[in-house]
C-alpha cells in the first residue's frame, strides 16, 4: 500500500483507438515516446465550478480539414496528472481526425486546489469531480456537436463509469457519447499486504479522528530529487515516465504530491458506488477496458466484475504493461493499439 501511494497514484491517459495503421505511419518515436518536441500543445480556458474555484480545460482542433473531423476525444487523465503531460498523445489523436477536448481535475493540474497546502492530494467527495465533469461535458463539450468518445485512465476511468451511470439512472446518456475507453480504471485499489477491507477502515477512522487532510502515512509534497525510475510501477520506459516531471519543471504549480486520509477515504467510498450491478446494466453504449498485465496500482479483477454488469463491454489485456499503458514501451503500446479498435462497427 505504501508503496502504491509513494508512487503517485498516477494514471496516464488514455489515448486510444485506431489502427495497427498508426504506428506504420511512424505516429511514434523510435522509443516510444509519445510527445517529442513537434508536438502541438492544448489551447486552455477555464470555467467556474459549481461547488468552489476553477476548473482549467484544453482543446486541441483536428489537424485534418474541416470535411475530415470524425468526431471529438473526451481525454480524462489520472490522478496527480495535467493536460501539459498529454500533448503528444493529442497531437496523435488531431492528427488522426478528433478534436481533443480535456481538463484538470480539481486539486490538480492548474485547477483551483480545495485545501491551501496545494502539495497535499485531496477531495472531499468523488462527486466533485462527477459534478465538474458534468458542467464541463454540458456547457463545452456538447456544443461542439459531434460524436464523442470518452478515452480515460486509472481515476479518469473511475470518474468516467460514474458519470456514465449517472446519466443511464436518469436515461440521460447524451446521444452524442458512442462508446467509452478505459485504461487501467481505477474500479478498485491495491492495497497489498493490507487487507482491503481493513484499508477502507482505517482510512474510515483516521478522517473521524480530524486527519482527512493529512498525508497517508509515507506520503510526501512533490520532490523531484525522490522521484526514481528504478522498480517504479508506472512504466518500463525511461523517457515516458519522466514527461510529467520534465512538465513539472518548466511550471512548479503543476506539482501534486501524495494521498490524504480524506482522499482515499473519498476513493473508496466511490469504489463502493461503483459495486450496483442494476446501475451499470443501464449504460447502453460500448464500453472497452484494457487491463495492464502487470499492473500493481488497481487491481485487475475488478475490471472483470465490473465489465460482466455492463450490456456492451470487452476486456483486453496488455501483456507486458505496467499501470502506464500508453507511456509504456512503443511494443507495448502497439499491442494496445492493435486489438482496441476506434471505429464503431465492433460487435459486441
């Protein structure tokens, strides 16, 4: 368990789709990076949250003519992570048609942070983020009338399934959204050696004794110097995994540093949400989840607890991957790309 929260709990994005075709094309350095120094960069705005603060959002257009935009990607990132991390995979996504459309999670990124030690990751109640995705879906991202498909790593993932089951309680799934993609979703957390359920209850007591905005024992504010490659759990390339603290460099209030009692009480709170069988037999779009073979940061079987409740869902495992897929080694990348398709005439 410590060692899963020392490494950030990060997610990564969540790019998706397309064809082996992609990688032919050379879409990809040589070693896997996935941004290089042509990558083109999120265009930001932000908007006025329902609950406190602001909420920064990007965009990036479609680098095809008008006449070829196939639709909209909904990137929703990880925890610890921000848009700047995610150009390259943007870039790749315009190149390929999309609008890229993304934001900051609240207490990240350069959104607004709910408690004033700003290291120090916290939330309340996951239904935070669900009501600054919905203000967001609703006042930006539908108005830009197109197709859209929801591609979202490790807590994104988590956040995106609650929102759709929002939506499908109040069969308000918005016509637009035609399938979602998860990447390692976070739909339950390792807390190896530490039995879950007693995780759950410590983090339950220690938020009663007044500790909610105190760091989970063996976490820390953002140390570049304690940041190590050697054994971390993200990703087996080097390069990949240092593109968020090259980011963090160029812009320290990028900066987000471990777990707070409250935060994982708020988390697992949200892992129980997510146990309602009937609640996700109504999401009535496709719904893809890539497993990563040797993910350590969220346990795989939920994936398969979750995706049996769901009508439309296929489960892919990426041999090889740590939690990171798309950070992963460009082979690893390619085994993603190559059995989770974009186009929407899967059957399912």
């Amino acid at each position: 368990m410590k060692r899963f929260f020392n490494s950030g709990f990060i997610g990564l994005l969540h790019v998706l789709m397309a064809s082996s075709q992609l990688f032919g094309q050379n879409c990809l350095a040589d070693s896997g990076k996935v941004y290089g120094e042509n990558a083109r960069k999120f265009h930001f705005g932000w908007f006025g949250s329902d609950i406190a603060g602001t909420i920064r959002w990007g965009m990036l257009s479609a680098s095809v003519p008008e006449k070829d935009i196939i639709g909209v990607i909904l990137l929703l990132n990880g925890r610890t992570e921000f848009m700047e991390k995610y150009n390259g995979v943007a870039t790749i996504l315009s190149s390929m048609g999309y609008n890229v459309l993304s934001m900051d999670w609240r207490g990240q990124g350069l959104s607004s942070r709910d408690i004033p030690e700003r290291h120090k990751g916290y939330v309340a109640d996951f239904a935070y983020y669900l009501n600054d995705l919905d203000r967001f879906y609703s006042d930006i991202v539908a108005g830009m009338g197109l197709p859209v498909t929801i591609m979202a790593h490790s807590m994104g993932g988590h956040i995106a399934l609650r929102f759709l089951m929002e939506k499908a309680h109040n069969n308000k799934i918005p016509h637009q959204i035609k399938k979602a993609i998860l990447l390692s979703p976070m739909t339950d957390i390792c807390t190896s050696p530490v039995p879950r359920r007693l995780a759950d209850t410590i983090a339950s007591i220690a938020v009663k004794a007044g500790l909610k905005t105190s760091y989970f024992p063996g976490n820390h504010d953002y140390s570049r110097e304690k940041v190590k490659f050697k054994d971390n759990p993200l990703t087996h390339d080097h390069d990949n995994f240092f593109i968020e603290h090259d980011e963090i460099e160029k812009n320290r209030e990028l900066a987000l540093g471990g777990v707070t009692w409250g935060w994982l009480k708020a988390a697992f709170d949200s892992i129980k949400y997510l146990d309602s069988p009937v609640e996700l037999s109504a999401i009535n779009i496709p719904v893809w989840i890539a497993s990563a073979e040797l993910d350590s940061v969220v346990c795989n079987s939920s994936h398969k607890k979750i995706c049996e409740s769901l009508p439309m869902c296929r489960i892919v495992t990426i041999p090889g991957a740590n939690h990171e897929i798309l950070f992963e080694r460009k082979d690893i990348q390619e085994k993603f790309w190559n059995v989770v398709p974009l186009d929407n005439q899967v059957d399912f």
